[in-house]
C-alpha cells in the first residue's frame, strides 16, 4: 500500500525546485504570485500483484503562477527536471508529462500535468 500524503508531501517537495513558494490546494484570490499551486487529480489501483503488493497510477497537476513569462518557464523546467530525477531514484515507471501554458489576467500560468505509476 502507498502512502498518499506521503507520496504527495514528496510532490509538494519536488515542486519547490522551482524556487518559489509552494501550496496544496487551489489558487485562493488572498495568494500572491509568483506561486506554485499542486494537485491530487488521481490515484488508483490498477493490477493486484502476487503477494498482495499493487500497481498504482498517480496523476497530478501542478500550476506555475507568475508575472513573467520566462520566470514561469524557469520553474516548471526546474520542477519537470525534479520530477525526471525523482523517477529514477524512487523507482517510478511511465512517467508522462502534459504541459500547457496559459495568460490569465496578468499572471502568466503553466499547468504541468504529471502522470507515473508505482508498486506499492
């Protein structure tokens, strides 16, 4: 079994790769930017192994808030490079990445969507 606030306590740590101040949670309007926002989309089961271990698919998003352009950019480079070197020391597989950007009333926003899968 995985421990999800664990795993998700770990994505919240990779997420600070990007320099800036890091939430769990939805954007409030009191958040001042820059900010990076993360979120449990998904968590499931997906096959029973022998001896009772599971594979589990995760998928997250995680939200890059600033004012500039190339700062948002910076940072979710620097966190997708976390993530690469998360899934090689913490024995992910199928690590996916979906990246789309945004300009939202000023602010600009890069949403990375991150989907692994984990024996737990």
């Amino acid at each position: 079994m995985i421990d999800i606030e664990k795993l998700t306590g770990r994505i919240v740590e990779l997420a600070k790769a990007s320099g800036l101040r890091v939430k769990a949670g939805w954007i409030t309007q009191e958040d001042a930017f820059p900010i990076v926002t993360v979120y449990a989309l998904a968590q499931r089961p997906e096959r029973i192994l022998a001896g009772g271990a599971a594979i589990y698919r995760f998928t997250y998003q995680i939200d890059v808030w600033h004012h500039s352009m190339l700062e948002c950019d910076r940072a979710a480079k620097n966190i997708v490079n976390a993530f690469i070197d998360a899934y090689k020391a913490e024995n992910w597989f199928s690590l996916n990445f979906i990246i789309s950007d945004f300009q939202e009333e000023g602010v600009f926003r890069k949403i990375i969507r991150v989907e692994f899968g984990a024996v737990g």
